[in-house]
C-alpha cells in the first residue's frame, strides 16, 4: 500500500515566481508578482488607488 500522495506543483513552488510576471511600481521601488499578466493596468490602478487613500 503506497501511502505518498501527489503533490501538486502549486503548492510546491509556494513562495516561487515561477510562472509569474513582475509588475514594478512606485517607479520601481516595489514588485509585485501576478499570475494573469492581463490583470497587469488593474494591479497597478489598484495599487495607486490605495496608495493615493493612504496619503
């Protein structure tokens, strides 16, 4: 009887940027990773927003 189980690569690579794209803001003081590079405009809309709120 195998007792092993399959893990998946995802919760392997937890941590990893493998598979990601960089989103850089604040003109390159943060990155940012994101699986769905078409989400990229709305990553950093929301990013300037909330940094907009804060200040």
């Amino acid at each position: 009887m195998n007792s092993q189980r399959v893990i998946p690569d995802a919760k392997l690579l937890a941590g990893s940027t493998k598979d990601k794209f960089p989103v850089v803001l604040d003109g390159g003081k943060t990155i940012i990773f994101i699986s769905d590079k078409t989400k990229e405009q709305e990553t950093i809309l929301r990013y300037k927003y909330r940094s907009y709120i804060k200040t």
